[in-house]
C-alpha cells in the first residue's frame, strides 16, 4: 500500500513536470515565432528599399553622369543587402547571417549617404519631380523599416529574456533554442539614416 502511495506520487510528480516542459517549449515556440513575424515586417520594407534604389539611380544616372562610381557603389551595395537579407529572411534566429544584414545595411546606407551628399551639387536632379517622389518614398520607407526594427528588437528581447530565465534555461538549450540576434547598427556613424532631402 505505502509502495503504491509512493509510486503514484512519483508518478504524479513526472506527469506535472511533463506539463511544465511541455509550456516551456510552446512558450519558447510562440516567442520564436513572434520575432520571426517581426522579422519578416523588416523584410518587406527591405524588400521595398531595395526596389526603390534601382529607379532612384536609374533617375539620377542622367545628371550624374561623371559619378558613375557613385552610382555603382550604390547598385553593389543595394545588391549585397538584398542577398543578405534573404539569407536572413530564410533563418532570422542565425546570428551569423543577422550580423550579416546589419553589414550590409550599414554598407549601403553609407552608399545611399554619399549619393546624397554628391547629388546636393547637381539643382536640376534636385528639382526632378521623379527624383523627388523617389526620395520622398524612400524616406518614408526608411520610417517604415526603423519602426519594424524596434518591433522585431522588443520580440528579440523578450524571447532571449524568457530563454534566459530560470528554469526555463534548463531546458532552452536542451530544445535547441538559441539566443536570437538584435538588429543593431554597429558602426556609430550609420545611426543616422541617410538624408534623402533634395
């Protein structure tokens, strides 16, 4: 009788401890999700960035005929984010291809930057109605993408918070849940956003 009494307590215990992993993994599962949605928000308006550069070149091309290297530097860098991106898109939980896309990011908003500041020479590309539209849209596509990063970074956050605390760290590491990766920018210089005024 005392051994069943025990058995069914043991019993009890592994049933109520099976519960309890089974909420940390499924709390670890929607966290995960929450930011991959978020990332997924940065994505589009990467996406949109990276569909507007072409053309705002492509308008800037006719002025700025003897700033070809600017405007190749601009195309190569837009090219290296898009890749980067993908390859963020199809995992956002790899670190590796995270620091990857805040690379490149910071890489062509230093090229759009310079587009900028060499277009301010040229009146005539400045009161280009395309040319202002363009830069309007990416603007205001820019406020997209930095109201996108904060969103996914306060998923990103809590989920690492979550994995983080005790006892959920017990078994984090156990499910393979590994820490995710903020979209930060590194380089002080590229806090700003590039200037698109004309």
């Amino acid at each position: 009788m005392t051994a069943l009494i025990v058995l069914g307590i043991l019993l009890l215990l592994l049933v109520i401890l099976g519960l309890w992993a089974v909420s940390v993994y499924n709390g670890l599962v929607t966290l995960r999700n929450r930011f991959k949605n978020a990332f997924a928000q940065i994505d589009v308006q990467l996406k949109r960035r990276y569909d507007l550069i072409p053309n705002l070149v492509e308008t800037a091309k006719g002025y700025l005929k003897h700033e070809s290297s600017t405007l190749e530097a601009v195309i190569k860098a837009r090219n290296i984010a898009a890749s980067a991106a993908q390859t963020a898109a199809a995992n956002p939980s790899d670190a590796n291809a995270m620091r990857g896309l805040m690379s490149a990011e910071a890489g062509l908003g230093g090229a759009l930057s310079r587009l900028m500041v060499v277009s301010e020479a040229y009146p005539d590309l400045k009161a280009n109605q395309n040319m202002m539209q363009l830069t309007e849209e990416l603007t205001s596509t820019e406020n997209k993408i930095s109201f996108a990063r904060q969103a996914y970074n306060d998923s990103v956050m809590t989920y690492n918070t979550q994995r983080e605390t005790f006892p959920t760290v017990i078994l984090a590491g156990t499910f393979g849940f590994q820490p995710a990766e903020l979209f930060k920018i590194e380089d002080p210089t590229e806090r700003n956003a590039p200037k698109v005024q004309f």
